[in-house]
C-alpha cells in the first residue's frame, strides 16, 4: 500500500520542525546566556529603596544560587559573594515573619561552596527564634491574624526552604518536624482540596458571606502566590531526604497542584495573574509563570513527573519567559509588589521576577531531549 506523497511530505515536515524546535528549546548555551543577561541587567537597577536582605533580594537572590548550580557560571558565584559580605551573612529583621528569612537560602548555598567565608550564626539564631520562640501570630495577641505563623501562602516560599536546606546541612531532622508542623497549619488553612490551589491568605475564602469572587463568579487564586507555594515545594523537596517520614505529604500536594496548573496554562506557555479568571488580566505575569516552570522543569529532572506528561509544558514554559526578556536582559510583565492578582506591562520589572526567571532556567537547562 503506498502512502499518499503529500502525507509523506507532511511527516517530514513536523519531523524536521520538532527537531529544530527541541534544538533551540534545549540549547544550554543560549539558556546560560539569557540568565546572565538578565541577571546583569537586575545588578545594574538594583531596589534602592529596599534593604538588601528583603524577601524580594531572598527570592532574587535564590534564583542566582540556583542559576550557579546548574552552570557553574562564576557571574553568580560573585553575585552571591558580594551581596553576602554586603549584608554580613545576616538575615532581615522580623524574627517572626517568614518573608525575613528568605535570604539565607543564598547563604546556604554559598555555604556549600566555598564555607570558611560565610557565617551561618545569624541564620541558625533566626530559625531558632522563628520556630521555636513565642511570638505575636502564634500567641494571638494580634488580633488581625490568624494565629498560625505563616498565614498567607506566599510565606510558603520564604521560610520552609531555608529550614530544609538548614537541616540538611545540619542533619537535623528536628527542624524538618517543626517546619512541617507549621506548613500543615498554612496548608489546613489556605488549600483548597477542589481546586488544589491556595488562598493568598483568609480574605480569599469562601465561607458563603460576603465572599470576594472574581467577575466570572469563581474564587481568586492568585498566580504569583501558588507560584510561591510550587517553587518552595520544589526547593523543599530538593532539600528533604528520601525517606523522611512527611515527605509523601509534599509530593502529593506538589502532584495534586502541577496537575491543576497543567490545566491552566494557556496557549502562549504563560499563566495569567488570576488562575481561574484569566479573562480579568489577559497576559502571562513572569513572576508566577517563573516559578512553575522551575517547579515542573525540576519535577521532570527529579523523577516526580512524567516526562511524556510534562516535557511540553516545560517547553513552552520556557518560550513564553524568554519572549517577556528584552535585548538588554531586563524581565518584563512582571506584576509589581503585592497580594492578589494585579496588572503588570512589558516594562514592569522587580527583582524577584528576575529571581524566577532565574530559577525556570536553572532547570529547564537540564532537561533532556
């Protein structure tokens, strides 16, 4: 039976298209090149306003940890130096909110690369305090909160990283314990079983009076603030031993939210600022799109995803990123600093977009073909 030559012609084409694709999808070179030049970019127009050892510095500065790991670029590697000795190795200042703490991920990795030059005393004293010590939120004499210690799920991707990243290098599994005794807090608070994806914090859920719906009459979820939550999912899991006795509980609620955000992203590779309002802002926001794409890339280099499940969506994760990237390096659409889905432009940067960017490329450069 012979094939119609116009069908043979037709694979061919989609062979030779997919081939060049994945080539340009996987060229490492072009991927370490786009990190360093956005990462140039974002030392030159620092945050003047912000102190250095801020969460929007952690979350920045995080990404270029896991930028040097990937490629052994020394670019980062001095970034990180620099930035460390600038701020004595020191945490911010809140013992007791989680967002203060997000900077000693890049200490930790220094650490790990070159120890005698960085001091790990002020990230030891702040963990201990944070989790240990009787406080505003946890005691409920602030009456504003909920009296749990990391009650918006942005606070997801500050501290928990930084406590499994401590403890393994301390072999201190105590910490994991009281780690995973106040996520479980956020987590039965902010997650949504059905939707599989978390409130900001408690504005956002539904008790049926006076619920803040989106126009189309659905809940907001924000995008950058489950991208919070999925990316410190990933860098705890990275840092967890393979047998500690709660892990399962992090890779199903890491299954269970890859899964709904595979449903989510649209056609230009992106997420949208409101996850099920997409209609309400309708352009990819960097920040969060950044971090799922870390998320999944790493689910597929670490054996927790299927690859002929996910690959693509890592793929066009990544092509969505890299067109938001101007020739000078700078990062755009991303949304400014905040706590719900919110407008972002092709010139609207922060630091913590750059972060994300970063952290997307640090794994999708190890995908395999």
């Amino acid at each position: 039976m012979k094939l119609n030559s116009k069908i043979i012609m037709l694979w061919v084409a989609v062979l030779l298209y997919n081939g060049s694709y994945a080539q340009t999808v996987f060229d490492q070179k072009k991927i370490e090149n786009a990190m360093v030049r956005a990462m140039e970019w974002q030392e030159a127009h620092p945050i003047f306003e912000m102190d250095t050892r801020d969460w929007t510095c952690g979350a920045y500065y995080t990404g270029v940890s896991r930028a040097h790991k990937s490629t052994r670029n020394q670019v980062f590697l001095a970034a990180l130096k620099m930035a460390g000795h600038y701020n004595n190795w020191e945490p911010y200042k809140r013992l007791h909110h989680a967002d203060d703490i997000i900077i000693s991920y890049s200490y930790l990795y220094a650490n790990t690369i070159r120890k005698r030059i960085v001091d790990l005393k002020p990230t030891h004293e702040f963990i201990q305090h944070h989790l240990y010590e009787p406080n505003a939120f946890t005691n409920g004499s602030d009456t504003t909160l909920m009296k749990i210690l990391w009650w918006w799920c942005d606070a997801l991707f500050m501290a928990p990283p930084v406590i499994a990243y401590y403890a393994e290098q301390t072999n201190d599994n105590s910490l994991l314990d009281a780690m995973h005794e106040q996520y479980k807090q956020t987590y039965d608070l902010l997650y949504d079983q059905e939707e599989h994806l978390f409130a900001r914090d408690t504005r956002f859920l539904w008790d049926g009076v006076d619920d803040i719906k989106e126009e189309n009459g659905k809940k907001v979820f924000w995008g950058r603030g489950n991208g919070w939550v999925l990316g410190g999912l990933a860098l705890v899991l990275d840092h967890m031993p393979k047998d500690y006795e709660h892990r399962e509980f992090y890779e199903q609620l890491y299954r269970e939210m890859v899964a709904k955000l595979k449903e989510l992203q649209h056609k230009d590779g992106l997420w949208r600022p409101s996850l099920l309002s997409p209609e309400s802002y309708s352009f990819g926001e960097v920040s969060g799109s950044g971090f799922y794409t870390f998320a999944i890339a790493w689910g597929i280099n670490n054996g927790l995803l299927e690859k002929d499940e996910y690959l693509r969506v890592a793929i066009d994760a990544w092509k969505g990123l890299q067109k938001c990237q101007q020739k000078s390096g700078k990062v755009g659409w991303v949304q400014n600093i905040g706590a719900e889905p919110n407008n972002a432009t092709s010139e609207s940067w922060q630091n913590f977009g750059t972060g994300a960017f970063l952290l997307a490329g640090s794994e999708v450069i190890k995908l395999k073909k």
